[in-house]
C-alpha cells in the first residue's frame, strides 16, 4: 500500500523539477510548460490529501486551479505570440525593453 | 482476477469495430456511386463486395514514403494517435441490453466508466493531435494548412458538441452514458417513446452537426479540402500510415453514429419489444440488431449529405461554429433548464 | 507488492523521467511530448487515487486543451524544429540554491508531520455529483469569479493575439 508521504514526495520532486526549468531556461514557452509542471504538482497534493482523508474539497481546488491555468495558457501564449510577431525570439534576455 | 471477461469483449468490439469500418468505406463509395450515377467499385469479387479487402492488402504492401525534411517521430506518431483515439472512444459505448449467455448476465459495454460523457469529449479532444501534428510535422505548406484548419475547426466545434450534451445530461441526472440509455426507457402517451431526440430537439441538431465537424465529413472536411490543399494533413503519407488516417477516419464516423444513437435515439431500446413475449437471448440479440440498425441509417445521412451541401468556406465554419452553433447550443442549455423546473414545480 | 504499488510506480518514474526531459531538452518540440506524458500520468494518479472526475478533467482540460494552445504555440514561433534553444544555462548556482531550499523544507515537512495513515479510497464512488453540488452551493462564489476570470482570459487573448489594423 503507498502512503501518503509518496505521494507528497513524488510532487515535491516534480515541484521542484518545475521551479529549476523556470529558473534556468531562457525560452519564454519552455518556462511556460514548467510553470504547469509546477502547478500539476500542486494539484497531486491537493488530490492525495483529498483522497486520504475522504474529503473531496481537495478535489474542487484542483478545478479552479486548473481555471486559472486555462486562462493563464491563453493570455501567456497570446502574450508569446505577440512578443515573436513583433520581435523574432522567444528568448527572455531578449525580451528587455522595460528594464531600462 | 476477472480479466477475461474484458479481454473479449475488446476482442469482439475491436474487431466488429475494424471490419464495420471497412464495409462502411465500400458502402460510403458505392452509395456514393449510386447518387452520381456511376458504378463504383465493382471489379474484385462479386458486385465489388471485396474492394475493402483489395484496398488494405494493397496499402499494406506499399511503401511508406518519409519526407526528408519531415520530424520522423512525430510522422510516424500522428496516425497511431489518430487511430488510437477513434478505437478507445467505442469502449465506453453500450452498445446492447444485458444478454444472457451461459446462465450469467453479461454488460455490453467494455468500461462502464461513470464519467463517460467526458471520457468520450477528453477523447475527442486528444484527436486534435492527430490531425496537428500530421500537418506540421510533415513540413508541407499544405499539410500545415489542413493540420491548422482542422485543430482550429475541433476545438471550435468541440464546444457545441460538449454544451449540445449538456441537455441530455441534465435530463438523465447522470454522466454515465449505459444510464443515460436505460433513462430513454418508456413512453409518452403510451406510444412516443422517450427518446432523446424528442425531448432535446435542438440538442439533437447541434449535435448532429458538430459530428460532421468532429469526423471532418463534408461538409467539414476543409482539413482535407482536395481542390485547394492536395489532400490536407495527410498529404505527405502514403503506405499503411495513411490507411490508419482513412481507416480512423471511418471509424471515427462508425463511433460518433453509434453516440448519437445511444444518446439521442434510445440506444439499444426497440419500441415495444419487451410486449412481444419473447425468449431473453432473442429479445437481447434483436436490441443489438436494433443498435446496429441505428447506427446505418445515420451512418447513411452522413453519406447523403456528403454528396448534397458544397463545401464551407473557412470564416463560414468559423462563423457557424461561434456565432450559431455556440449561442443555440447555451440558448438550449438554459430553455432545458427551464422547462424541468416548470415541469418538476 | 499489489498493482497498485506496482502502477504508483511505474507511473512515477513515467511522471519524473518526462518532467526532467521537459525541463532539460534541447528540442523543444521533444518537450512538448514529453509534457503531454507528464500531464498523462498525472491523470493516471488521479485514477489511481479513484478521482475519477479531475482524472477525465485533467485529461480535458490539459491534454486536450492546454497542450494544444503550447503546441501551437511551440509551431508559431520555432520555424526550425531541430535548433539548439538551449542557449546556455543560466543562474545555475542561484536556481540549485533556491531549488535544493525549497526541496528541503518540502521534504522536512513532509518527514516530520506524522501523517494519518488512512488508506487511499479505493471504491469507486462518484464525485462527479458532489463536486457538482459543492460548486453550486457552498463555493458558488469562486466558482462564479472564475467563469469571470475566463471570459476575461478569453477577450484579452483575443486582443492581444489580434492583427493590429493599419489606420
């Protein structure tokens, strides 16, 4: 039987998985897909939790995280999108016109 | 562990699934024939009965062309998804009344998931791959066409399709599609029988239409419009890669008919049957005859309307999807609402 | 050993294995897939821990819909599939920093709370019914303000994304 300390082990490693992609890669669509690792993992804490102790408020976390992960994959690649239509690159160092 | 039990029922279905999709490809061309007044196939075998077979041995032995500039991967991957998807979607499908065989009663579905509407749109859903990922990563401008159109043109319909089931859904109270035909049971004034397609006319419609858009039949196939794009995704695939494309795309419409069935036209239910007095085994096979019988005739409109509308133009799809299809489909959503509440008030 | 370990996993090593190749590829069309594998077996965990509505919806919604926006996203603004978008690493030493901090009090946390031992749930009961309940009585509220967020999500796309006109 797997405890629940896997469970919360195997998102810790892949939150932290998300965090290192964000900090380190220059690709604003890479950073992108860790941000939704990152998120993924919160929402396997949020469903173990809520599977372990039969509570299904856990679970209707997950629907609004997964809200606002819909509306940020919108705006975001809109966002991308638009910065490549205007300039040709999607590498962050690139994307410096507000800092002066 | 029972796991026999599913194994066989995937066995049957996969392959009833398979050779359904191959007699429907000859019935489609020769129907085809008929309306246009032509022959049709009508060399190998008797009448051209063995065409389909002739057409598979052939695809089977050719050779499967790779275009230097393609993504070899994502190539090769395209049409696995592709069939994938069409071939899974069946499993959560009933397509019978419990038979009983060997004094045990069986369930003719492979997976009574309880969720299964949204099993079938998350499946629907994945088929976008396909497509996709068939048009860029063959690095054809016509590929990449068909491969856009055709990802812009599921997702937009994908949403009536999900909101045109939403009636259904609240009539049945339930996401279980074996429920939602057993809750098509019976009738009104002793003779309408309480299908859906009565209750949710206009569900029924929206539906029917998103279908079309979902199988990519005319006259939505712009993704493979042959006039202006070659052949659309498939373009650059010949050999038995681009047999699992045709073939998908005919099991597709086979799955799609048997949903609209078991959804909107009561299943497996036969009108009257239970008053026949007959023997359990008889009265089970004739509700498959009758799923089946269902499943042709709408499987025929497709063919019909094939040969009669023109092809959409793209903002035409665009806007009948947005501006028509989305707004009737909430509009039927909130009158279904109102009508329960007047009618359980 | 049950199916059940064994499917936890060989699900986890499925789930690490894609999201290290999602962080660390070269080719980021290889990402892509590899974030569709991860977002699978995250759905598999749902299944196993019998949510079986979120595991469809992680399915939906992810696969079927937030993926689809990244792939396009990854064709509209690589034109060639094969190029090197590594472009060196960058702030390696402040992210292992940051990173291993946070991995520690993650795990820290995760050893020192005596956790209940409750087993997972392991019937198959419906949520579908009281998620749908609980959305329309007790979190109406949020469930509102979000269908708001996403219609804003939806207009703003639509305005960023559009063609600017020549006037």
């Amino acid at each position: 039987m797997v405890p629940l300390s896997h469970y919360l082990f195997l998102s810790a490693v892949l939150f932290m998985t998300g965090a290192v992609g964000v900090l380190t890669r220059r690709n604003a669509i890479i950073v992108f897909m860790s941000i939704e690792l990152m998120l993924n993992s919160v929402n396997l804490t949020l469903v173990a939790f809520s599977s372990f102790l039969g509570n299904v408020t856990g679970q209707m976390l997950v629907f609004f995280v997964m809200t606002v992960a819909a509306a940020e994959a919108a705006v975001g690649l809109a966002i991308i999108i638009a910065i490549y239509r205007r300039k040709q690159t999607v590498n962050l160092d690139e994307i410096n016109l507000l800092k002066w | 562990m029972d796991l026999l039990e599913p194994i066989i029922k995937i066995a049957v279905v996969l392959g009833a699934l398979l050779t359904a999709s191959a007699i429907v490809v000859l019935f489609d061309r020769k129907f085809s024939a008929y309306i246009q007044n032509r022959y049709g196939p009508n060399r190998v075998g008797p009448g051209g009965w063995m065409q389909s077979i002739a057409d598979v041995v052939k695809l089977v032995m050719k050779e499967d062309i790779v275009p230097k500039a393609a993504n070899r991967f994502v190539h090769d991957l395209a049409p696995m998804i592709s069939i994938t998807v069409a071939l899974t979607t069946f499993a959560v499908i009933p397509f019978g009344d419990t038979i009983p065989l060997f004094g045990k009663e069986y369930n003719l579905i492979i997976a009574d998931v309880n969720v299964g509407i949204l099993y079938i749109l998350a499946m629907t859903g994945m088929g976008v791959y396909g497509l996709t990922l068939a048009g860029w990563s063959s690095n054809n401008k016509y590929s990449l066409f068909g491969g856009l159109r055709s990802s812009a043109q599921l997702i937009s319909y994908e949403l009536s399709m999900g909101l045109s089931l939403i009636g259904v859904i609240m009539i049945a109270g339930t996401l279980q599609i074996d429920d939602i035909v057993r809750s098509q049971t019976g009738y009104w004034f002793g003779w309408i029988p309480q299908w859906n397609v009565i209750s949710q006319p206009i569900g029924f419609i929206t539906f029917f239409v998103a279908s079309f858009a979902e199988t990519n039949r005319l006259p939505f196939d712009l993704p493979e419009a042959e006039p202006e794009l070659v052949g659309g995704y498939h373009t650059e695939y010949s050999g038995m890669k681009f047999g699992l494309f045709f073939l998908s795309e005919y099991a597709n419409m086979i799955v799609s008919s048997a949903l609209i069935t078991a959804l909107f036209l009561g299943g497996w239910h036969l009108p009257f049957a239970e008053t026949w007095g007959l023997d359990p085994l008889v009265l089970a096979l004739l509700k498959i005859g009758a799923f089946m019988f269902k499943m042709f005739i709408i499987i025929s409109f497709y063919v019909v309307i094939r040969w009669t509308l023109p092809r959409f133009r793209y903002d035409q799809l665009m806007n009948l999807g947005w501006k028509v299809m989305l707004p009737v489909s909430i509009a039927n959503v909130l009158a279904t609402g109102v009508v329960m509440l007047w009618l359980t008030r | 050993m049950d199916l059940y370990t064994i499917s936890f996993y060989m699900f986890a090593v499925l789930l690490l294995g894609s999201a290290i190749v999602v962080v660390f590829s070269r080719n980021i069309v290889r990402a892509a897939f590899a974030l569709m594998i991860t977002l699978l077996s995250i759905a598999a965990f749902y299944v196993l821990m019998m949510a079986d509505f979120v595991g469809i919806v992680q399915l939906l919604l992810y696969v079927g819909g937030i993926l689809v926006l990244i792939l396009f996203g990854v064709m509209l603004t690589n034109r060639q599939i094969s190029v090197d978008i590594r472009e060196g690493a960058i702030q390696t030493i402040p992210a292992v920093i940051v990173t291993s901090t946070i991995g520690g009090i993650l795990a820290g946390a995760i050893w020192s709370t005596a956790w209940p031992m409750r087993e997972a749930a392991r019937s198959v009961a419906a949520t579908a019914p009281v998620i749908g309940e609980m959305f329309l009585t007790t979190y109406l509220l949020p469930f509102e303000v979000a269908s708001v967020l996403l219609l804003v999500a939806l207009v703003g796309a639509a305005l960023i994304a559009r063609r600017e006109r020549k006037s």
